[in-house]
C-alpha cells in the first residue's frame, strides 16, 4: 500500500467533509459561513452539521474505488474515522 495516496485520501476526505459542512450551512439556514458556524456551535449542533457534511464522503468514496484507487478511498475511511472520534468529542 502506498502511503501518500492514503494520505492524499485522507485530504481529500478531510476536505470534502469541510466542503460538504459549508454547503449544508450555506444552503439549508438562512446563516453566512462563519456566524452559521457559530451559532450552530453555540447550539450544540456543530457535531450533527460535521457528520451531515461527511455524508459527501460517499460519493468521493465510490468514484475511487471506480477508478481503482484502493489505497486513497482507504485514507478516505480513515479520514470519516477520524471525523467520527472528533464528533464525540465536541
């Protein structure tokens, strides 16, 4: 297993997760970017709106294995993992 494509996995997992987060913000509440995030964290909703966004990790997750990129839709599980444990904690 090569490891810079399960890390370049795991970026582009950590990054459609950011992706995903900002586009449920911006298009589901009437909130901007930074004063959605926020007033969702002030909340208590900011795990629950990371977890929403991560639900884009899918589609980058079936495109690579499509394409035959194991190592880097692995570090895409693991990045979704790692978001998991940071849920928890917030």
């Amino acid at each position: 297993m090569n490891k810079k494509d399960v890390l370049f996995g795991f970026i582009i997992g950590i990054f459609t997760s950011l992706v995903g987060t900002c586009l449920f913000i911006t298009f589901f509440t009437e909130f901007d970017i930074l004063y959605g995030v926020k007033t969702i964290k002030n909340n208590g909703y900011l795990g629950k709106v990371i977890t929403l966004g991560t639900t884009l990790d899918l589609v980058v997750f079936a495109i690579l294995l499509k394409k035959d990129k194991e190592p880097m839709a692995g570090g895409v599980i693991f990045a979704v993992i790692i978001l998991t444990f940071l849920t928890l904690l917030i």
